[in-house]
C-alpha cells in the first residue's frame, strides 16, 4: 500500500519537477520536515481577498444538559442560526455521522443490534426506514422487538446527519435544509448540482458530513455550526487529535470567506481538551507543537515510522494465530540477520472494527525506520508467511505509515 503524496515526490524527483503542498491544516509529519529544513516553508500570512477569521465561541453541551436545552442544537447556536438567516445569509451545520440514529439497544438486557457480518452497531435511516451498515451495507427490517430477550423496550439512539435535518427543519419552518452525505449524493452529477444549488442560495440551511468541510466558497454563508465536535476525538489512531483539530479549523473557515467576517460556534462536552481550544483560536502552529511533543514521547511519526500488518480471513482463531505466527517470523529476523533495523514491536490485537464483511481483522504495529533493509526484510516476511501452508486462509499485508489505522 501507498500514500499518494510519497507516490507524489518519487515522481517529482524522477521528472525533476516541483512539488507543492498546500493546506491550512499541515499533516504533522509535513510541517516537521518543513521545520527542519527538508521542505521549504511559505506561509501566506492572509486569507484570501483579505477575508477575517469568524469569531469562535464554544458552547459547554454538559451545561446545555443541566438548563432547558438538552437538544441536538443549543440554545446558543439556535440564536445563531436565527440571527444568521434575518440577515439574509445562510449556515453550514457539520455533523460527520451518517443516518438518523447510531444505534439500536435494549433498555432491558442491554443488547446492541449489530450487523450480522461485521462487528458495529446498525444505523437506523429514516430515508428508506431501514437498519443499515455503513462497513458493508447490510440492510434489513427495524427491529421492534429485542432480537436476544425478546423486550418491547427498544430504544433508538444517537445523532446523525437524517435526525440533524429534522430537528433543523423544526426548528426554522421556514428555511428549506439541504442535507450533504454519501446517501444524498449517491447519483451522478448530486454532488456538483447540490453544492450549485446552496451557492445559489436556495438553501439558506446546509446541514453534512465532513464533505461540506473542505475546498468551499460560498461568499454568503455566514455561520458556521458544529453539533458534535467530540466525536473524532477518542479512537483507536494515534492520529484522532490531528484529524480532530483539522476537520473543526476547515469548516470554520467556511464562514466569512469574503468581505465580511463571520461566526462559528463549537458545541462540545470537553471544552478544555486542547485541540477544542486551538481549533477555536485557529491556531495550527500551538497545535503542532503539542502534538509533536506527544508524538516525540509516544515515538510516532514522524519519529518514526509506523509499519502495520493486517491480517484478515474468516475465522477468528485462525487469524489471531497467524498473527501470532507472524509475530514470532518478525522476532526471529529482529535478533538474526535484521537486528540492525531499529524496531520496537506491539503485540498482535484485534482491529477497531474487527469483523467486516464476514472477515475477521487483526493487526500488528511496529514503530521503525522506512529504510532499504527495512522494506527487504518486509518483503521476506510477507513471502514467508505466505508460502506456509497453515497460513492459506488467512490475507496479510503491509502499510508503511498507513493513512488510517485498522
């Protein structure tokens, strides 16, 4: 597997060409090499046309809980929202879940309805009045009844991008919303004619996933919402606080593109969590240097390089031995003729999500130096593996600084 960036140099370097990476939020590994000196750094020290960052002001959800509020929008951003539409601009609602509900569950033995093929709850999605899977597209019928217990007491729960529209919809009777996600852009040519159609202004309410985050201009939106900012921020990637902290400062700067300035609101249960703090004040420099100091400590990249194994196949015993196997192939070739590669190895554990489709799905890190040595004594272990027969109904690979992890 590749990153199409490194892909990228290898080309530039070949065709002696320049390479240009441009972005308001840097990966962290980017700007480490800028800030040692092995890219050259340009900052413009201006938005384009002169356009002034909006004011930021976070709203504290478990306050919102403890008032009269307790729905998807608060109070403030409601006020917000009303202000923004009497003066005649629109709004950008970010709210990066898919679907009407999140999860179905049993108020009497506590079952969570999950797809029969992969290990994650079922959305419910009000569009089409079916549970669906979001890995590999399992639908089926709602469930009214516990599937384990057999309990009338089924509650479905948490927010998605369908419910957003709706409570939006509630809200302001009078202001049509456009939804953007993979359900409502399914068709060709939906995405463009959807975007044209809000820049047009028929839309004074657009409410989506992180696809309304990026690459926008449209010169009358003047507020910008975020529902759930906590939602990215604890997961299983050592990367969750840089994805956090660039997808909240992008959609920010969807307000106020032009030659007025505009306001952004963040609604969140950890106002103090410093990639909050910093996406509010816009201030990507303060969040690389916390980042980097986590990463220096922690011995991810870019002090390293993070080489993850996947392992895949249909049964999960056989692919946690595999695993293990494998394990036990890399410690060989670490104490014998590679122990001059650098490596510190973690031991084989379950994927995130670890059953899609069907197949099981472990992985096994190793924090080390990308070098020639390095990749040949991948290379070998791959080949290893593969030609062992034990290893037949089980799938590895290789993901030198994997974009996401499994």
């Amino acid at each position: 597997r590749y990153h199409a960036r490194d892909v990228a140099r290898f080309r530039c370097v070949k065709q002696n060409a320049l390479l240009v990476l441009a972005s308001a939020t840097p990966s962290v590994e980017t700007f480490y090499k800028a800030k040692s000196g092995r890219y050259s750094l340009h900052v413009l020290p201006s938005r384009y046309g002169e356009a002034q960052l909006p004011a930021v002001e976070v709203v504290d959800m478990r306050q919102e809980l403890e008032g009269e509020g307790g729905g998807i929008v608060s109070a403030r951003l409601r006020q917000e929202i009303t202000r923004t539409l009497e003066k005649g601009r629109q709004a950008i609602l970010l709210l990066n879940r898919r679907g009407f509900n999140t999860f179905v569950s049993c108020r009497s033995c506590g079952h969570v309805v999950t797809c029969p093929s992969c290990s994650i709850s079922l959305t419910y999605h009000r569009a089409n009045g079916r549970l669906m899977c979001h890995y590999c597209g399992h639908s089926q019928e709602l469930v009214r009844t516990c599937p384990e217990c057999g309990s009338d007491k089924v509650r479905y729960a948490g927010l998605g991008t369908q419910r957003a529209e709706e409570e939006l919809e509630r809200l302001f009777p009078g202001a049509p919303v456009l939804r953007m996600d993979t359900d409502t852009t399914m068709s060709r040519y939906a995405y463009e004619k959807k975007f044209r159609e809000f820049s047009e202004g028929k839309y004074p309410l657009m409410v989506g996933t992180q696809m309304v985050a990026k690459g926008l201009d449209f010169p009358n939106v003047g507020l910008v919402g975020i529902l759930s900012a906590d939602q990215s921020l604890y997961g299983d990637d050592y990367r969750c606080f840089e994805t956090t902290f660039a997808l909240l400062t992008q959609v920010i700067g969807r307000a106020g593109r032009r030659d007025s300035a505009g306001k952004a609101v963040i609604q969140t249960y950890t106002p103090d969590n410093y990639v909050i703090e910093l996406a509010a004040r816009q201030d990507y420099e303060g969040f690389y240097e916390a980042e980097i100091a986590a990463r220096r400590m922690m011995k991810y990249p870019p002090y390293t390089d993070l080489c993850m194994f996947g392992f895949v196949g249909t049964e999960e015993a056989g692919v946690k031995q595999a695993a293990y196997r494998f394990l036990a192939l890399l410690r060989q070739e670490a104490t014998g003729p590679f122990s001059d590669v650098p490596m510190i190895v973690l031991d084989p554990s379950p994927a995130m999500v670890s059953r899609v489709a069907g197949k099981y799905r472990y992985k096994l890190l190793v924090k080390t130096v990308n070098t020639a040595r390095m990749r040949r004594m991948t290379a070998g272990l791959l080949e290893r593996f593969h030609r062992a027969a034990e290893n037949k109904a089980v799938t590895v690979y290789a993901d030198i600084n994997p974009a996401a992890m499994l």
